[in-house]
C-alpha cells in the first residue's frame, strides 16, 4: 500500500470504499470499510460505517499517498503523506 494514492472514495452498497492506486504500475486496488473508523485530525470519535460523515471524511483523502500502514490494537491504520491517517477498526 506504501506509496499508492487515492483516486476515489464513495460508497457502493452498503460499503464505504477507498480506490488506491499504485503509482508504480498503475493496478487498482479497492478497500472496502465494513467497519467503524475514523481520521485521526478529526478527533477519536469512531464512525459508523453507515455514518454519511465517514464517506466526507473519506472524500478528504483523495490525490494523498499513503506513506505507511500499520496494525495496531488490532486495527488498521493508513498514513499519508499530508500526516493525515485513517484509523479502521480490526
């Protein structure tokens, strides 16, 4: 994941989604959040994944690379390269 970027987050069904793409190759991956999560710069309080404010928080992240990913607590977390990160629930 380190080094890909988000083209895309939505929604499809019931999953809130973030589309990644390597900037090596160009392939596209699809992260679908089935789970609670939230962005770190925007406080500890966990969304839902059928909360509407999750997709606008996803929405933020779109052109950022990812720097990092990591699990920790039993949760994934994604870096970006702006310092943001995206905490997902394990």
């Amino acid at each position: 994941m380190r080094g890909a970027y988000v083209i895309e987050a939505g929604v499809r069904d019931a999953w809130p989604f973030l589309t990644l793409r390597n900037a090596t190759t160009t392939s596209e991956r699809r992260l679908y959040i089935d789970t609670d999560a939230h962005l770190e710069s925007a406080g500890e309080r966990w969304l839902s994944q059928e909360d509407p404010e999750l997709v606008r928080q996803l929405t933020s992240l779109v052109t950022l690379s990812v720097s990092a990913a990591s699990v920790e607590r039993d949760s994934l977390r994604l870096a970006f390269d702006s310092g943001e990160s995206l905490v997902i629930a394990g």
